[in-house]
C-alpha cells in the first residue's frame, strides 16, 4: 500500500507520460486512477476535478463505457455528500445512458441499480421502480456469464420487495417469472 504523496505523485507522472504520448483513451484512464487515489484519501474537491478531466478526454474518443464509469464514480462523491442525492442520481442517469449507448449492459444495469437505491433514500418509490423495472428488462439481453457478474438478482429482489410494498403483487409475481425464465434459461 502506497502513502497520499507517492500514490500521487506517481500516477500524476503517468498521466504526464500518456498526455506527451498523445494516448487520449489511456489518459482518461490514467487521470480516473489517479481521481480514485484522490477519492481513497478523502480529498473529494481533487476527485471531481480529476473524474471530470477523464471526462472530458473519454468524450473526445468517444469511449462510453469509460464515460459511464467516470459518472458513477462521479455519484459516489455526491452519496457521500449524502444532501446531494438528486446530483448522484443524475451522475447514475448520465452514466446508464453512456452505458447504453456503449452497449455496456452490465454498466446500464449496475447504474440504474444505484440511481433506484439512491431514488428510495430519498423516499422516492415510484422513479426507483421505474429504474429497476428498466434494469429488470434489460437483462433479458444478458448472457449468462454476463447474468453471473452483474447485480440482477440484487435488483430483482430489490424491486419485488419495493412493489409488494406498494402493493403491486401482480408487478411483484411477474419480475418474479421473470426472475425464473433467466435462470431456466442458464441450467
């Protein structure tokens, strides 16, 4: 484990490389680490500066699954602002629609998982249904190795507990079907 100043200042010196390089994707990623190094030691303010700046070159390539990685990344310094949830909720937004348009489903689906749990902090059932529904569907496109990594079951318990609550028990059996086609569907 490395301290604040060396983590830093090396990834500092290997974003300076890929910049003289003219490497942009490899830029991007180099000023996400170094933004990631920031966000470990607390020093959020330095973390968005830098997520924004990765940002910002991922945009240039177009490289959209790194541009979805960067917003949720983006999310988790406004949940730990905890007052700013409607900011982490757009970041998980922006980051499922990079997601999408990269064809990352793994990416689209994880975000919307996020932007629904940040939905219900803030006791907003009805748009964390509507993400987790989205989520839900998409999976069906998964395959099944892509079904072992991502969060769907999750999601999908997530979201049956939320619609038996609100009492949407017909909602609740059919994510439930659902639940068990995709796994019929891998055995």
């Amino acid at each position: 484990k490395q301290d604040e100043g060396t983590a830093i200042t090396r990834q500092t010196e290997a974003c300076q490389i890929c910049k003289d390089a003219g490497v942009i994707l490899e830029h991007a990623m180099m000023r996400l680490t170094l933004a990631n190094y920031f966000l470990q030691f607390k020093r959020n303010e330095e973390a968005e500066i830098e997520f924004r700046e990765a940002e910002r070159l991922a945009i240039t390539i177009p490289a959209y699954p790194q541009i979805a990685q960067i917003r949720m990344a983006l999310a988790f310094i406004y949940l730990r602002k905890k007052k700013t949830w409607g900011k982490a909720i757009h970041e998980y937004e922006q980051a499922a629609t990079a997601a999408s348009i990269g064809e990352s489903l793994l990416l689209y689906i994880d975000s919307l998982r996020m932007a629904g749990a940040t939905y219900l902090k803030k006791k907003d059932r009805e748009s964390a249904i509507l993400c987790w529904g989205a989520a839900v569907e998409k999976s069906r496109q998964m395959s099944k190795e892509e079904i072992r990594a991502s969060t769907f079951l999750d999601i999908a318990a997530k979201f049956i507990k939320v619609l038996e609550k609100n009492k949407m028990h017909a909602q609740a059996e059919s994510v439930e079907n659902l639940v068990l086609e995709i796994g019929e569907k891998f055995q």
